[in-house]
C-alpha cells in the first residue's frame, strides 16, 4: 500500500507522519496559570493522556472535558504543539479539568483501535483513582469535545453510552468540524472546489479503516442505512461547530438535523462559522472567529 497528504506517507511499508510528531512536555503555564501533566492509563497499550488543571480559587469540584485530538486517526497528539496549546487554553476558558486523551493512531492500529481506547479511557475517567480527577473533578459534569476524527469518536463514545459501557452520563457532547462522510455526494460537496479540498480527508478513510466496505458504514457515516438511531446518543446536550469553507460542512449539518429529527431527548445546538475551513481554530486561534468559537464552547460549558 502506498499513500502521500499533506499529514503522511507511506511507503514501502514504511510510515512517516509529516505533523503532529512533536512532544511538548507538560508544565504550568505562566500566562493562564494552566499545569499539566501525563498519565498512564493502560500500560499494555500504551493509551495516556495529558491532564490540565486550571489556576482556581474555591473548593468546588470542575466539570471535566475529555477531549479526542483530530488528525484522520493516522497523525497527531495530545503533546503536539497545537494540541497542547489548544487544550491548556480550553482549560483555562472553561475552567474545567481537562484530559486530553492519546489514542492508538492508524495505520499500525486500524479501527477500531481508537474507538476502544476511547472506551478504556472514559472508564479510567470514570473511576476516579487518578489524584487531579479524584481531587478536583465533578464526575457528574463530565463533557466530550472533539475536532474532525475527534469528533467522531465522541459521536461513537455517546453512542456506547447507550450499551451501557461505562456508568458516567456525559453532560453534553461538542463535535467540532466533524469527520464523518457518505457514498451520496450532498450539498457542497458538489462543488468542483469541494471535492479537491476533500480528496486526501476521504482517502485517510481507508488507511484508517482498511476493512472500510463502503462510505455508508457507521464508522463514517453516523446517518447510513446500518447506523443506529441517534436517538440513543448518551448525552443531555450537543453543539456541532461547522466552518463554512471545510468540505466536511454539510455532514455536521445533516447530523444536527437528524438528531433533532430522531426523537433523542436532549438540546442540540448547531453553529456555522463564516469565511473559515477545516480546524481553522487550531491555526489561528488568536482570530476574531477562533474567539468567537471559544466564546460558544464556554456558554455551551458552563450552561446551567
């Protein structure tokens, strides 16, 4: 199998991540008063993740957000530049204790490698033996966030809820830019534009899930034929962010339909940011519309 992005090749067997292979060490960071540290959560596989406790001045117990990292399931981390800085800044806007999880990535570890590790992840959450989630997290304000094929796993995650999996009922679910598709082109995805900005986010579906028999299976398409019905979605509220310019638009969109059509219980919310593409966020997160989204993911947070 060969294969060339923007994010990795692969090459005579060989894989090379071109993003996301930095490590940036936790620590408390002397602007927004954020520490971070890592943990272990199973030492067979692997799976860790970087914690963020944000600077507090009462005794009250935090929501925690568990957040999936984007990435096509083949690149990224917790620890990369990008992910650190973006999650120690949810943090400190949230004032929630977050854990930012760092799953097995494909191809070495197809899926549904990561959706397990996600499970195996929320469960050691929700068992509270960890000191930071022990002392200072509220086990019944815990939120799921994720961008493009983090967003997935947290649709898959509030979808397990419902096989009773784990015992903690998510608060809410936000899905940013989220990475799901089909085998029917709708809306923009029409456009000539579209299907070039589109091509490698596509193709990434088949290195992450080789055994893939179709764009209409539930791994990528949460609204297909074989898909389960949202309504099971194991949360109380959920907010889907879409950019206006990423070829992934119309998916968010039709989800957030279809879950209010669904006869699911709880509040959906739905956001479009203008004039934007894929997980502008993550590389202007000091723009006017990047303030603009946080100023969403704070409300949607700290709703009461």
């Amino acid at each position: 199998m060969e294969f060339e992005s923007l994010f990795m090749r692969i090459k005579d067997g060989r894989v090379e991540r071109l993003m996301g292979t930095e490590f940036i060490p936790p620590s408390t960071d002397p602007e927004s008063g954020v520490s971070s540290k890592d943990a272990i959560i199973d030492p067979t596989t692997g799976v860790s993740a970087r914690l963020f406790l944000p600077r507090t001045s009462n005794s009250l117990k935090l929501p925690i957000l568990i957040y999936f990292h984007g990435g096509g399931f083949c690149v990224e981390s917790p620890f990369s530049p990008a992910y650190h800085a973006y999650v120690n800044t949810l943090s400190a806007e949230l004032k929630a204790l977050a854990v930012s999880i760092n799953y097995r990535l494909a191809p070495e570890h197809p899926l549904p490698t990561a959706y397990n590790d996600a499970c195996t992840a929320i469960k050691w959450i929700d068992g509270g033996q960890e000191e930071w989630l022990r002392d200072y997290g509220d086990l019944d304000r815990v939120f799921l966030m994720g961008d493009s094929c983090g967003a997935n796993i947290c649709h898959q995650m509030g979808m397990r809820w419902s096989e009773s999996l784990f015992d903690v009922k998510f608060k809410g679910v936000v899905l940013i830019n989220p990475y799901f598709w089909g085998e029917e082109r709708i809306g923009f995805e029409n456009n000539e534009d579209c299907k070039f900005l589109g091509g490698d986010l596509v193709k990434l579906w088949h290195i992450a899930c080789p055994e893939l028999r179709g764009y209409d299976e539930a791994f990528v398409n949460p609204l297909g034929d074989g898909a389960p019905s949202l309504d099971g979605l194991g949360c109380e509220r959920v907010v889907v962010c879409v950019a206006e310019l990423d070829p992934l638009r119309e998916r968010g969109r039709a989800y957030y339909e279809k879950l209010r059509e669904s006869g699911w219980g709880g509040v959906a919310e739905f956001v479009e940011v203008m004039g934007e593409g894929h997980v502008f966020h993550l590389f202007k997160p000091e723009s006017d519309k990047a303030q603009e989204l946080m100023k969403v993911l704070v409300d949607f947070v700290n709703h009461k």
